[in-house]
C-alpha cells in the first residue's frame, strides 16, 4: 500500500517530515530567475523554468534527508500550462531521487468530475485506450466534505494504482474553527465527524503498519486536538502542516504520533525553502540552507518522539 512505502521511507532515514514545495518566485534566487528571464523573458514560461531549477536543486540536496515532499498545486496552477508542466517535472524529479510525493491539491467534487481529478494525480489519462500518467503523485490531499460521493472514487483509484489521500480534518489556519468546530447535537464536532469518517473510509486501504490509505490533514497549530484525534484515530495516519512559520513546533507535533515514533509526517515550507533568505546564506547556498534547516527539524521534533521503529 502506497502509505506503507511513505513510512518506510520515514523510518529509513528516522525523519518523519515533508518539505512542502510551495515555490514562489520571490523565493527563489536572483542568478536562477535572471537566468530563467534572460533566455524567455518575464514570461509564465520563464517563471515555470526558474520554479523546475530551484525545485531539483532543493530535492538534490533534500533527497537523503527528508523522506518526502508536498508541492502546492496553487503555485503552479497560477503560471498556466507552463507551470502545470513544472508540478509535473517536479514530481517526476523526487520520485525519481527516490521521495514520496503528496500532491497538494485539496480536490473536491463528485462522480465523475472526482474521477477526473482522481485519473490526473494518481491514477492514469485514458485517451482512447492509450493510457498515460499525467502527473503521477503517490498521494493527494482532499477536502472530504462532499461526503462518500467525493472520496469513493479517489478510493477506487487508491486500490487500483497503489495510492493514498489526505482528507481535510482539522486544519491549522486561525479560521477553522469558524466551521470545524461546530458541535452537533450530540456534542461531537464537525472535525471529530470527519475524522471518524477517515477511519471508515481507511477500512478499504489498509495498510502493512497499522495505518490505513486514507489519512487525515491535523494542524500543528492545534496541540490539543491533534492528541485528541490521535487517540480517536489510531489507525489513520496524520499529515500535520503548520509547522515554522505557521507557529507550530517540535513540542505541539509530538501528540500527533502513536507507538514506535510512527502515525504522522510533518510539513514544512517557508521554513525549509526559504532557509536561504531567513538564514542570511549567499543565494548559491539555498539548497545548503534548506537542507540545514530540514536536518533540524527533523533532530527537533526526533528528540520528542524518540526513535522510529517499524
């Protein structure tokens, strides 16, 4: 099962985080994008290319530190098809250094629009009888509140090609409360509702360590609720966001992880592809940096949650 490998991976290199790949421009180094405008102008084109270069030189230097990365799909989306073709390169690119790969996507719908999505990040393109993979992530994060209608074809797909998801639970924005904290009559909140719904939906995918196909999205901002649901749940695995420069830290993750140091990957972006900018480093040393800074983080929160052990 696809989540089995993404833990695996954790174990092996004893580092249960995810860099996210949220690349803006104004993250990336002046030489990469000067190069980038010199050769196609300030064009979508030449901010696609400069986001591949500075996407590979980080995965080259991230690549045997942490196990995994999380690209935002918003950021490419917003340069057309020329940055959609980059979200491809870049997912080709660590799956090929050996990461796992979770789209961020937050996908929504049902039927066959869900298909759809289903068939473009994890599954195959049909196109007439000639299949191909068109952008090929070992998981997508979902928003599961369309109900059954919008996770059983991501299901489906999960089983037939090897994949997982992340639903939406209880995220680690300030407003999520706003709605996820409803409380229904019975006193249970709408993010307890969900995440009891992942761990049925999980039923169907489960996996080699106790940890099913279908994960849950818990913030790191959210300590009390992420101990809260790691009880609830524990056999949905947890992909925690909101770790460095959202407030969250080694200390508030630590609730999210059962026995052996497993049960949860944690995500950071700012933090990591930005350590070049927040560190002080020469631009030619971003890479250096957000390996530097991956390294502790993953020491930081190790130190709370003690060894991994499958």
């Amino acid at each position: 099962m696809s989540l089995d490998r993404l833990i695996e991976k954790i174990a092996e290199l004893q580092n249960p985080t995810v860099a996210g790949l949220d690349t803006r421009l104004d993250y990336i180094p002046g030489f990469i994008k000067e190069k980038a405008y010199a050769k196609l102008g300030k064009t979508p084109e030449a901010a696609a290319a400069a986001m591949l270069e500075f996407n590979m030189g980080l995965i080259d230097r991230l690549c045997g530190i942490v196990p995994a990365v999380k690209p935002q799909c918003a950021y490419y989306e917003m340069y057309g098809w020329q940055g959609m073709k980059t979200l491809r390169g870049t997912i080709s690119y660590a799956k090929a250094k050996g990461m796992y790969v979770i789209t961020d996507g937050k996908r929504n719908d049902i039927g066959t629009t869900m298909q759809a999505y289903a068939a473009a990040h994890l599954g195959e393109t049909d196109i007439d009888g000639v299949k191909y993979t068109v952008f090929g992530g070992d998981a997508l994060t979902v928003n599961g509140y369309l109900g059954s209608d919008g996770i059983k074809p991501l299901i489906d797909v999960c089983k037939k090609y090897d994949k997982s998801i992340f639903v939406l639970v209880k995220t680690s924005n300030p407003s999520s409360d706003e709605l996820q904290n409803q409380a229904f009559e019975g006193g249970a909140t709408l993010y307890e509702e969900m995440g009891l719904h992942c761990g049925e939906w999980g039923k169907e995918l489960a996996g080699r360590y106790g940890y099913s196909g279908v994960g849950a999205v818990v913030g790191a901002t959210y300590p009390a609720q992420l101990a809260q649901l790691r009880e609830m749940l524990p056999g949905t695995f947890f992909l925690v966001p909101g770790y460095g420069a959202q407030g969250g830290s080694a200390k508030s993750v630590a609730p999210a992880f059962g026995k052996n140091g497993l049960g949860a990957v944690v995500n950071a972006s700012r933090s990591i592809i930005c350590a070049w900018k927040n560190s002080g480093a020469p631009e030619k040393d971003y890479a250096k940096a957000a390996a530097e800074a991956a390294a502790e983080m993953r020491d930081s929160i190790i130190r709370e949650t003690g060894k991994i052990k499958l």
